[in-house]
C-alpha cells in the first residue's frame, strides 16, 4: 500500500535573509513551481496540508488558487518534524482514496519576519517546554537542545570536534549548491573558535533561521507516473513520539529521540536494510540532532554517531552522504521541506554537483521540539 | 475500504455554563470515559486528532495519559467541520495501516473560559473573514452567517417560521435528554419574540456556548468488533470546501455549502440511498444552517428546507429525526463532538427516550465557519 504513493513535483523560492514579501506570497510561489514541476496546475490538487505552525490554511490556498474541490485539508503540529509526518498523513489520504494530488506547502520569513526564538510561546508544542524548561531559564532552542547534547557528551564522549566535522561537512556541500545561503567554507577549527552560545553548542553548531518557501505535490503513483517528471516512490513513512513525558528534563532516556521509533517502522514498510541507503537528508536545526539521529536510525549503535561522522561517512563520497544541499545548517531553514526536495531531487538525478551517483534509495527524516520524529525512504521508480 | 473503521468508544464530561476546571482537563476526561467505553486503555492509543482549534496538541494526552507509542497526529482547523473531518482523517490513518485505535479529544470552556466571539481573530480559519467581513462590521458568528440565511430567504420565500420550527423540535428533543443544557420547552411563538440578534436570526435562532468535553475513539474495524460495545461502522466519510474565494460575502452561492459536496461523496462511498437514513445529526450553530443542510445534503431540493422542516420530518417520529440530543441549539456547543456520540448512541441502541426504533443507519455532519463542511455515514454493524 505504500507503493501506492509518490512525490511528483517539488518547488522553492529563493532562500534569503530578506523576502520583502509576505510568508502567505512565499507559500504560494513555491507551491505554483512544485505545481508545474509536476506537470499539474493549482486546480488538479485536491489535498493541502499547510506546514507552516498554524499561520496559513487550506483557504488561503483555495481562495488564491481558484481550488475547486479539495477534499482534505489537515495541519501537522510537530514542529520541525511536521513535515515528513504530513508526507505520511498525505499518504494515507491518498491511499484512502479521498485524494490523488495532495500539495504540502512549507515557507516563512524566518530571518526577517517571525523568528522562532521570538515566537517560543504562541506555538501549542512549546507549551510544555514552557510549564518545565522555561522556568529555569531555556527559551531558545539551542538552550533546550543543549542539555540533550551534554548528556550524550558525558554519556558516551562524543566530542566539540565531532560535532564540528557535521557542520564542515554540511558546509562543503553547501557550496556546491547555488541555492545554499552560506558560501565560505569552514573548519573544524573556525567551528571550535566560533562563539559559545548555549554549552556545548557554539554558533557553528547552529542552523540557520531563513526567509523563504518550498512545496511538494504527493501524488498516487499511478497517476505519478504519468505526469512531467520521474516519479520517486515513498516506500516507508512513519512518525514516532518519545515516551511520556515529553518534555526535555523530564524524560527518562533524553539521548534518544522520537525518529528511532519511526526508523524501526520506515524500514519495516519499505522492506530495505540500511546498506541500501545511497543518501539521507536528517533534520540539521543542531549538529548534535544530526549526530544523534544517526544512531537513532540505525546507522551506527547508540554512543558512536561520534565516530561514525568522524570518519568521513556523511561527506559526498562516504558511506551515507548526509544533507548534500547543505541542511539547516548550511542551505536555509525552511522547516525540514528543503530536505524532502533534496532527496527528490538526488533520486531523480538533478542534484547537480552534489549528484550521488545512481542514487536510487534515500532516506529523509525531520525532528520536532518535543522530541518528535518522522522518516521517510523514497525509491526511484 | 471505508467498511474498515469503526466507532468504538464515546465519553462526555457534564456540559455546563462553568466547569471550573481546564479545557485540557475536560479533554482528558471525556477521552478516558470514551476509551473505558472502547474496553481499552490510553497505553492502546496510537493515534490522536486533538478537537480545540489548536489549543491541545497530541504530546499533551502524551504527557497526561503515559501513551508508549503514538504513530499519528494531526489537526483539523475546519471549525464546526473539524470533528466530521477528523473522522475521515483517523479513517485514513487506521486504512493505511498506521494507526489501530485513535483518539479525537474535544472540549472548551466555551462559556465561562474563551467564547466564541471574543476569539474571533486569534484562528487561523477567521482571517479570510477578517479581511472582507469584519471591515464591514461583521464579527460575530451570527452576524457572518446571517447575510446567507436572508438570501436564501429572498430567493427561496423561506420564512422566520420555519427556522422556528428547528429551534422547537430540536428543543422537543432535549427535554427528552438529561445532559441537554436546556430544560424548558418552546414554541414557534416563544421563538417569534424573542429578541433579534443579527436580522434575521432572533435568540432562539442561536446554539449555546457551553463548557465540556467530549471525546471518541475510531478503531480499526477487525479490533472494534472485539471490544466492549458494539461497533458503529464508519461506511461514507467526506469533506467539502467552497468554490473560492472561501468568505460570505464573495462567494458566488452563499446558498449552498461545503457539504453539498461531502454529501455526494459519502453517500457513493457508502453505497446507500437517502431513504436507509434512520436519524440525522446535523451542525446546528445556526437554525438556518441546518435547514440549508438538509438541502445541501439531498434531503429535500434547494429552496424546499423550509417546507420540509415545516412538514415534521425533523421530529422524532417524523420522516427523518433531526439532533435527537438537542444539538448545538438546546443540549451543549461541544464542536459537534456531541453530535458524533449521539450517532454512535443511536446505531447502538443507547438513546434512551429519544431512541429511534431500530435506528440502523445515520449520518452527522459538521460545518465550519469558511463554508467548510463534512458528512459522515455510519451504521451498526
């Protein structure tokens, strides 16, 4: 029943630090370029799930669109791991039969406009955080994240420098991509001397915050196939939700998140090991998130995802190339959507010079604030 | 596909005028009342649809009820339409195989805590009127829906009478209930003079604003005949949205809502003809609005809903009896969470002595503020 699904066009803005227009505009424009990528027009879709923590819905797409006959309109509140876990609420829609073209529009102005540090309170998933971290001082997300990371630190001696090769290996594949924001390249060094802003995460291992809009078109396959582009198939989907409670003191095994629990689910639909991965796009708001997915995904045991990116495996070239348009942390923070679009295009073959050659199995995954997780694997048809 | 899902557990708290506790408490309390009904317990649930225009989210059951493994999560910001519609999403998750038992938790303090009209602006789904209704002095609910009801009285001759005749049966039919809220009876004439609050809706026109919960628990069909109570089969479930633009006043058919098309839909998806419908649940914030359903829906033709509430048919007794727990008008405003219970309730044989006899086969609809609207067919399995 999985097969049945497939991403059938993909679209993005350019990724700024200034739209000059609203978050609405940027959803739009993205969402008319996924549109025509697949070959459709706005009045074929007839599914929405807007990504975008509550500000834009289903009408506005209607009303701007000309939309006459949606059939399905959710909203998936799990932070920034709401989008691959829409991809899964498109795909049961789809596969329930209510939809054939289900669009998932992503976009904000995260730099200029609405910055998530500023907008820690007026979001339903931060009101837990806010009854147990905030009082004691954490209202970022890199104070939150923090203490995740200095436990796996203490726990298994992960170390500064292994989370810096995750930011100098996103960044080389950064400047590969002319969509990527940041063009200099960095090393482990200039990431040990960039500034502490919540121990142990200094400014490297921070991602970016990004104006700018990205969306996809969730197709059935049958109707994928016959549309512009090469289809590429979602095999496995699955969210999972770290265990009760959820906030980040409170939780008995803080080193290990939500995505390990979907993994489990992912492979088991898709039916693949993980040899069979050729590339994987995980959700980069912090190094040590990418570092701790790693583990969580199965790709290497729990305490060696310091090793495991020590040695090289995330680079192009490596064993699992990780994030090779540059990620969060490098390209834009668009909410995790620029890394569904990144494995699309990897397996269509238009990633350009960041190409992994005859990519044909990939993985993506998304991480939201509460500990939330959800993984994709998509297959070229 | 659809014959796969099925209604396993329902649970009200008290509705009331002042709760005294949180709208979050009044979730968890109904949720666990509907999942003690199911036979089950919260460690069962694997999916969870929250109901309160995004003010409880998935991690809050989570954290709350110690739930190991959630697979699903989602909101529905359709207003009124939100319960129905989240019936088809749950329906969707369980049929793709994600989900065997999901939650949907509804509840507010709807009249001691945030009322309707003064959270006007702070939901998504209400900026579209924002823009083009409010700057004309529109506001309130009743103010927004009341330009539809004058038109359809302009072009149909439907009069004040016949809403009157809505408001009195579904009264008849709370006196018959003891959770209803409302307890005196009403005539056509009490109706007639009491006051006018948005021409041509008078008081009696109008449902309550209510504190309470209410809460459901969708199964997977295999599980649901295993369980305590007999299951309600899930046999048509639909949405709809308007043409676009999606507010009131720039509609092109004010007359005809979004269920219209979630109508069609359902009753092809469950096979059946508008005759086999024992009892009708219909979203009854307004009179008005269940009189243009009960066309919208294929009932009567459009422009005849007046003549045929007129008729009788709506009572108990009557051709089609309509909110036999005194809806949204005389028992409780719970999102028309009530609505879906009173359903289950009926198909089950649990009405009480608003019983219809033999009651087989029912529908429940759901209206949100844009127009939105969603049908739901079930019947016992």
């Amino acid at each position: 029943m999985a097969h049945a699904v497939a991403v059938s066009g993909v679209g993005e803005t350019e990724y700024s630090r200034s739209s000059g227009r609203s978050a609405l505009m940027l959803q739009l424009e993205a969402s008319l370029s996924a549109i025509e990528d697949a070959g459709l027009t706005p009045k074929d879709i007839d599914g929405i799930i807007p990504l975008s923590a509550g500000t834009s819905i289903a009408e506005d797409f209607i009303a701007n669109f000309g939309i006459p006959d949606l059939r399905f309109s959710a909203i998936i509140p799990m932070g920034g791991a709401s989008t691959v876990a829409a991809l899964q609420c498109a795909a049961a829609a789809i596969s329930f039969g209510i939809c054939k073209h289900v669009l998932l529009p992503a976009g904000r102005n995260g730099y200029s406009g609405a910055r998530m540090a500023a907008r820690i309170t007026d979001q339903p998933h931060r009101r837990l955080i806010a009854e147990f971290e905030t009082p004691i001082g954490a209202i970022t997300a890199a104070q939150l994240y923090a203490p995740m990371a200095r436990r796996h630190m203490e726990m298994f001696g992960t170390t500064s420098r292994q989370f810096a090769e995750i930011a100098v290996a996103t960044r080389a594949h950064a400047l590969l991509n002319e969509r990527a924001m940041m063009k200099k390249e960095i090393t482990v060094e200039d990431h040990q001397s960039s500034r502490l802003i919540a121990d142990p995460f200094r400014l490297l291992d921070c991602c970016l915050e990004s104006d700018g809009g990205a969306a996809i078109v969730v197709s059935a396959a049958d109707r994928a196939k016959d549309l512009r582009k090469h289809p590429i198939l979602v095999t496995g989907i699955a969210e999972g939700h770290p265990d009760s409670p959820s906030t980040i003191t409170q939780r008995t095994d803080i080193t290990t998140l939500g995505v390990a629990k979907a993994a489990v689910r992912a492979f088991a639909m898709a039916g693949i090991t993980h040899d069979e991965i050729d590339v994987a796009q995980i959700y980069d708001c912090f190094t040590y998130i990418v570092l701790c997915q790693l583990e969580d995904l199965g790709f290497c045991k729990k305490g060696e995802g310091g090793p495991f990116v020590e040695s090289g495996a995330i680079r192009l070239g490596g064993k699992l190339p990780v994030n090779t348009h540059g990620g969060l942390l490098s390209q834009a923070h668009i909410g995790g959507m620029n890394h569904v679009i990144e494995l699309v295009r990897q397996l269509r073959r238009e990633a350009g010079a960041a190409q992994v050659k005859d990519a044909a199995t990939g993985l993506v995954t998304g991480f939201g604030d509460l500990g939330d997780g959800a993984v994709a694997i998509m297959q070229r048809a």
